[in-house]
C-alpha cells in the first residue's frame, strides 16, 4: 500500500487564487523533505523502473483538446500542478522546468503536462496568456477540466489544494494554497523521480540526462 505522508511549507498568498505552499504527497520511499529555504540537491524521491505505476488521467488542454499521460507513452513527460492564475511561485516553478527542457536535444526533451489546481482560474484566455507572458515551451501543455475530474487527479498523486473564499467590496475572492511538485513519468509511465519545491532547473534536467541514459 502506498505511504501518504505530508509536510507544511511557508503559504505565500498574493493575489487571486495565488496561494502556495501546501505540501502534501504520496511517497512509498520519501527520501527527503521540502522546505521554503535553498533550492533541494536533487529529486526528493527516486523509484525503479517498475516501481510506480502513474495514475492515468484524461483532460483537455488549452486549445480543448484531449490530453492524457497514456498519450505521451513511449516520450518522458513531467506532470506538475500549476495555478494558472498565480503570480507568485508558480511561474518561477513553470520557468524552471522550461529552462530545464530547452537545455535538452529535441530529441530527449520530455512532455509537460501541467494540472491546474484552481477551478476557477481555467478559462483559455488564462491559460494561453501564461503559456506567453511566461514564454513556455511548446512542450507544455495545460490539463485542466471540471472540478470533480481535477480532484481525482490531485487525489490520486497526493497534491493537497485548499481553497478559502471570501467576499470583498461585493467580489468573490478564492485563494488557492496548493503542493508545489512535479514528477518525472518514463516512457513506460512509471514514476522516477519527484521534486518538490524549492528545486532547480538543473536537477530536473540531470534526472531526464540520466533517464535518456538509462534507456540508451
């Protein structure tokens, strides 16, 4: 049975729906903890080939079409959980796996597939504004879709989101704090490796070298 174990970090809200710093996720063999300070020496936990299965899930993506993990089978694909709204840590998150990709060869660059976290937030004219202003690979894809689909997602990889709403001046306010992690899935869609913020683009990108090594 997988182990489901979590961690707090420093809650940074700022904005609408902005919020991060919740960490919570599942791990059979957790190798180290987040924190708010420097960036983690690695991946905060590896697995085998074999080990972890990823949870399949089927969406759609910015332009409404499908998107899935089984569609990347056979490319490595980097599944992260993104706040389309946020202005805080998320672009840094999204721009640091974006750095990571485009230091690889096109051939050995993965997918990323990046699940929004925020319901409210999932309208194409966001999702493609930042896909621009945060100047992304054409790699990236969003994975977005009604709340009761998005919350199994974030179940079945163990992503903590917590909403509060308030009302100001007659507005609607949803701050959303949520787990700030990305995992690397195989071309088989096995899990490898996760990383949990703080983390740098360089241990992403060392842990897809040593994948494609491994494969070749």
């Amino acid at each position: 049975m997988r182990v489901r174990w979590g961690l707090w970090a420093l809650a940074a809200l700022v904005g609408i729906g902005a919020g991060i710093g919740l960490i919570v996720f599942r791990s059979s063999s957790p190798t180290r903890a987040a924190s708010s300070g420097p960036p983690i020496d690695g991946p905060a936990a590896t697995w085998a080939a074999g080990v972890r299965p990823a949870p399949a899930f089927r969406l759609v993506d910015q332009n409404g079409q499908p998107v899935s993990l089984a569609g990347q089978r056979g490319r490595p694909v980097l599944v992260t959980f993104i706040d389309p709204l946020c202005r805080n840590l998320c672009p840094i998150e999204a721009q640091r796996l974006d750095t990571a990709v485009r230091s690889l060869p096109a051939a050995m660059r993965p997918a990323i597939l990046a699940v929004s976290v925020n319901v409210y937030g999932n309208a194409r004219a966001n999702l493609v504004q930042d896909v621009s202003h945060w100047r992304l690979v054409p790699e990236w894809r969003w994975a977005v879709g009604s709340a009761p689909q998005l919350g199994r997602v974030w179940k079945s990889y163990g992503i903590g989101v917590s909403v509060a709403t308030k009302t100001i001046a007659g507005v609607t306010v949803h701050n959303i704090t949520h787990t700030e992690a990305a995992y690397l899935v195989d071309g088989s869609g096995d899990e490898r490796a996760l990383f949990v913020w703080p983390f740098t683009a360089a241990d992403v990108e060392h842990s897809l070298r040593q994948l494609a090594a491994a494969r070749s």
